[in-house]
C-alpha cells in the first residue's frame, strides 16, 4: 500500500537550496463578480533550519499564506519552490504526497481524531505513507517519548488535556521525519504557561533537529523567540527581521 | 478501521446491512421456490414419465362450426388395438362420480373409473391389499371392485376392506378385491387416492348411463417410440371417427410430459418475475448503503479534512469509504445468504418440495448485492475524497 512518488515529482535532491523559495505569490479569491485580493505578492526565502515568526493583523493572510506553503492550497499566481522543486501547480493527488512526506503541520484547534487513541493519531501518516502496523507501534512509542506523552500512549483525545493535545498532533506532525514543520497559532487555544511549554517543544525540535520551522502567532512574546521575525499587513510582507 | 467506524453506528449499520440482507434474501428464496414448485411437480409426473398418452374426447379447439365431439368408443378401442404398431397398451376409462355404501351404512362419494386389469399396469398402481380385479371378471362382468385408500378409510376406517361388499350407485352390489397403495396428492391438492375401480364390462352393465369413455389410456412400445405413438394414434383416431383433412381433432392428447413442459413454463416465468422483484429490493438495500454512508460523510467532513491535511491522497480517502461500503455490502450478503437460504428450507420442509437452493443462484444475489453495494458507496466515497481538506478542516 506504499504510495510510489508521482512521476512529476523530483525529491529534492541537495541541502543547498533554500528550504522555501516563493516568487511573487499571489493568493485572490472568487467571491462572485468580485475578486478579492489576499496575498499581493509575497517573494520569500527561508533556508533550511531557520526557525520564523509569522505575525500581523487579523485578515492579513497568515493562514492562507501557511496553506499555500504546507501544501493545502495552490496560489492564483507565482511560484513556490520547496526543496529546489516547483510545487505551484501540483495535482491534489501530489500535494498529499508533498504533505505526507515533507510537511508537518500543527493547528490551533489540534485537529486529531477523536475516536482515535494518542498512538493511532500519531501514526495515522505512516498508515497513508504504508508502513507497517509493528513498525508503527515502534514509531508511536518513540514520537510520544519524545513529547513527552509516553504515558498517554492510549488515552483518546478528549482524555487529554489541551497542552497534551497538541503535544500528540505536534508528534503526528513528525511521524514522517519532514523537513518543514508549519504551525499556525499553535498556542492560540492554550494558557500561556502551556503555551510557553509547546514553544519550548519547538525551540527543542528547532535545535536539536535543525527542523525549519515557520509558526504564525499573535503573541510577541512567542513570536520574539524565533530567529526570524516576519510581520504582515494586507497580503504583504511589512517586515523581515532576523535576530 | 472501517469495521471500527461502523461499530460506533451500530443501529445504523444494522439497518443499512438489513436493507442488503432482506434483497440479498428475498432473491434467492424467490428463485428457491420457484424452482422448488418446479421440481414437485416434475417429480409427480415424472415417474409416468414418456410412458403414458391420455386421449380424452372434445377438442382444444373451440372455434364456430366444429361438430359436437364424438365419444371415445369401442370401436375407437378396437380400431387402436388392431392397426396401431406403436402403442404397447390400450385402456379405456369410463367415470361417473356417485355414491359408495357399505353394508353397515356409511357412504363415501366418489370418483368411480370402469376399466381393464391392464389399467394397474399402465398407472403403475401398487397394492396394499389384494390386487387388480383379472381378466375372467373383465370377461364376465364379475361384480368386483378396487378401492383408493381414501375410499378404503372413509367407509371401513382401520377394519380390512378385503372381501367386505359395498354398493356402488343404487344398482351395483360389488365385492373389494384390492387396495391401492397411497399416492398422496397432486401439486395443487387433490386426493390422489380418492376412487374406485370397476371392470368396465361390469361398469357398463350396472352403471352405464355415460355415452363413451371418458379417456383412454396409452402407453407407447418405449420411450424412444413416444413421438411417433402420438402421431400413430392421432392418425388412427381421426380415421376412426371420420374426419376430413381441414377439420380439427375433436380428441385431446395428453402426457405427463405436456404438464412437466407447461410446469416448466410457468416457473420459468414465475422464477424471472420473481427474481425482478428482488432484484429491485436489491437495488433498495444498494441505495440504502448510499445513503448511509452519504450521511456518514457529510457527519465525518472534519475527520476527513484531518486525514487528507496530514497526507491522506483522495485515492487513499476514497479507498477507505468504498472499503466501508464493501464491509456493509459483505456483512449484508452473508446476512441474505443466511436469510434466503434459511426461508427456502424451511418452506421447502413445510410444503414437502425436493430441496432447491441452487448455489449458482446464492452465488449469484451475494455477488450481486455485493457489487450493488460497493457501487452504490462509490458515489460518496468520490465525495469524501473530493473534499477541500481546507473547507473540510474548518467544519466541526
Ligand atoms: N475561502 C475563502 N474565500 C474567500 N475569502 C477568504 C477565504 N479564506 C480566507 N479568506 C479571506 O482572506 C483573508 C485572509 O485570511 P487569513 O485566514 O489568511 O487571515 P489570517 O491572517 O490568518 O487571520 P487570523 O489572524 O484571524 O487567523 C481574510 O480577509 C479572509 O476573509
Ligand atoms: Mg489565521
């Protein structure tokens, strides 16, 4: 049941190119006779291990800009490189394999299965990358270890507390060993001393790992942690700083 | 994991297998026992196989200016038996139902046939007492008779009839010479033991107010014989009673086979009626299988965004929901299978059928229900895997 890589897909093949290259990105939706504009142009380049902030008001196109970079959405215009390949304009059946292999994503709301135990959910990308039950296991065990939740190994989500919650979707994010882990408001639905504890799991994944990370936040304070701080406004990139 | 989805439904699951199993059941009961009351009657008639032709007098035909039908006659009788070259056996019948008394006063109407002893050969009697009256009591219209068990019980109940008189109509005092063996009952009902024997000559004196018989019955010199028997006595019969080329029969032939072939008939159409009928409950229990897991995947949207936002590919998402589907479809056709299979021995036990539960036929509805089943998943398990994971993910 191992998904072969679609034909059109060339792994990436070196680790000199920039983990994420983006060329004039635009991202318009159709509302009707309307077309309203949410990224207007966006050029990027994060290089692999670089740990960024993404921060700006509500509406500024944080989320859809993480969509398009993760994979979940293609932009109108523009072009995304990932790994040194073009991924613009992937078939969908593609981009489930770019996001199953290369991409770790994290949400606010955690999005696990609710009738699904903490090992089950981690390990529901293996099951589409067709690895095998025993090797899950092994796999559940390890990536639960390493966030901590080795104890919650059968616990279903709604047995678990928030920081736990989105400590099992982080470890489900790394079940494939991706390159780009992509976080949107991964603190947002937590207190701030859970939150600061998922940050912590972060910066550990970021150093330890070399994971090129990119999370976008509300907070300051979480997104000052970052080595690369990046502000939007209105589609646009207002500001780009590195620590 | 779809075996897990469809146990957090069960009451769900179990009426959309339920809508499958009854289609899945009904089909191949239908078939059953259409094939079932084919096989009764084909066992009934087969044991007289090709070895029996009945003529009874009067036409099939009933068109405008056919003359009355012409009796079956003696003469009908002696013209067979000196020119016909392939009929082993002759045997007229006459009948008159009328009343049958014993001494002790208990009465029994009935069919009564006066007949030769030849009769016992063709209609393959078998006696439970005594035997046939024989050919001195045909030569001198000795007043004997035989009697069917039904007549036996109904006028000397557990007492041996052998000996014992009995007054047949008001005029004819007769003596019981033999019993026949239980026959049972035809397909649609009626006593096959319900009659008594006479001699025709004996027939003829005391009780003679018929004009001819009421049939006669031949058996062909063998088998291989049969259709040119039938075309021999059609020849004679018709130069016996004086017809021209352009005028109908005014005689019927009959064979067992006529009424195994008409059986046939029936069920065949009867079978195919039956088997439209549950093949469109099948197409039921199909669409009740879309429709559940139509709804099922409109209620798991959110779950579905999760799988396809981590890597899930739409091949993969539609694989999972037609792999549900299947589970339903299998779970519902071995249920059918159980169902079907369960009603037609149980009918087949109560009406007395030879067993029919052909397994091409429970190969056939559990194939089909099936494939109906899956193909009806299809059609949202393309809508699963056609979802927006980013559409989805949003919905709660
Ligand atoms: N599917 C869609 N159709 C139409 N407009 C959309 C769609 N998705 C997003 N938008 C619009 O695009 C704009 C940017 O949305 P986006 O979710 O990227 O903002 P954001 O920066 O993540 O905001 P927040 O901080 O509130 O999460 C918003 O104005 C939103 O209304
Ligand atoms: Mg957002």
């Amino acid at each position: 049941m191992r998904e072969p890589a679609p034909r059109s897909y060339r792994a990436p093949s070196t680790a000199l190119v920039p983990a994420v290259e983006l060329r004039g990105l635009v991202k318009t939706y159709d509302e009707g006779e309307l077309s309203v504009p949410v990224l207007r142009g966006i050029d990027l380049c994060i290089e692999p291990g670089e740990f960024v902030s993404l921060r700006g008001p509500s509406g500024s196109g944080k989320s859809t800009l993480l969509n398009i970079l993760g994979c979940l959405d293609r932009p109108t215009a523009g072009r995304y490189v990932l790994g040194g390949t073009d991924v613009s304009a992937l078939t969908r059946e593609e981009q489930a394999w770019v996001r199953l292999h290369h991409i770790g994503f994290v949400f606010q709301s955690f999005h696990l299965l609710p009738d699904a135990t903490a090992a089950e959910n981690v390990v529901l990308p293996l099951f589409y990358a067709g690895v095998r039950r025993a090797e899950r296991e092994r796999r559940a065990r390890e990536l639960l270890e390493r966030v901590g939740l080795a104890h919650r190994f059968d616990h279903v989500p709604s047995r678990l507390s928030g920081g736990e919650r989105q400590r099992v979707a982080i470890a489900r994010a790394l079940a494939c060993r991706p390159r780009l882990l992509l976080a949107d408001e991964p603190t947002g639905a937590l207190d701030s001393r859970t939150g600061a504890s998922i940050l912590e799991l972060l910066l550990d994944l970021h150093r330890r790992e070399r994971l090129t990370i990119v999370l976008v936040t509300h907070d300051p304070g979480v997104a000052e942690a970052a080595s690369r701080r990046i502000f939007m406004r209105d589609g646009r990139i207002e500001d780009d700083a590195r620590a | 994991m779809a075996a897990r989805v469809l146990r957090r439904h069960p009451g769900r699951t179990l009426l959309t297998v339920l809508g499958l199993a009854i289609g899945v059941g009904a089909f191949i009961a239908m078939v059953s026992f259409a094939e079932g009351a084919r096989r009764s009657v084909v066992r009934q008639f087969e044991t007289l196989g090709t070895n029996l032709l009945r003529v009874r007098p009067g036409s099939r035909a009933r068109a405008e200016g056919v003359r009355p039908a012409m009796p079956l006659s003696d003469a009908d009788v002696r013209l067979l038996r000196r020119e016909a070259t392939t009929l082993a056996l002759v045997v007229p019948v006459a009948r008159r139902t009328l009343a049958v008394t014993t001494e002790a006063g208990r009465v029994h109407r009935t069919r009564v046939d006066g007949t030769e002893p030849d009769y016992a050969r063709i209609a393959g009697l078998r006696f439970a007492a005594g035997g046939m009256f024989d050919a001195t009591d045909l030569g001198t219209s000795n007043r004997v008779c035989v009697l069917g068990v039904t007549v036996a019980r109904a006028l000397f109940g557990e007492r041996d009839p052998l000996g014992e008189r009995v007054r047949i109509g008001p005029a004819l005092p007769a003596r019981v010479v033999g019993v026949v063996a239980a026959q049972g009952r035809t397909t649609t009902g009626s006593d096959l033991d319900d009659f008594v024997l006479v001699p025709r000559t004996t027939f003829a004196l005391f009780l003679g107010a018929t004009e001819g018989y009421s049939s006669l019955e031949v058996r062909p010199r063998s088998a291989a014989l049969f259709e040119a028997a039938r075309h021999e006595l059609t020849t004679l019969l018709r130069r016996s009673h004086g017809l021209g080329p352009a005028e109908p029969d005014d005689f019927t032939l009959w064979s067992p086979e006529d009424t195994i072939r008409a059986a046939e008939e029936t069920s065949r159409i009867l079978g195919a009626l039956l088997a439209a009928i549950a093949a469109i409950s099948l197409l039921v229990g199909g669409i009740g299988i879309m429709n559940i897991q139509l709804v099922s995947v409109s209620e798991r949207t959110h779950e579905i965004g999760i799988r396809a936002a981590i890597g899930g590919s739409p091949a993969q998402i539609l694989r999972q929901f037609l792999a549900e589907a299947l589970l339903l479809a299998l779970v519902g056709a071995t249920a059918g299978v159980l169902l079907g299979v369960g009603s037609s021995w149980i009918v087949a036990h109560a009406m007395q059928w030879p067993p029919s539960v052909s397994w091409r036929v429970v190969a056939l509805s559990a194939g089909f229900g099936t494939v109906v089943g899956v193909l009806f998943g299809y059609v949202p398990a393309r809508r699963a895997a056609r979802l927006d994971p980013i559409v989805a993910l949003r919905r709660e």
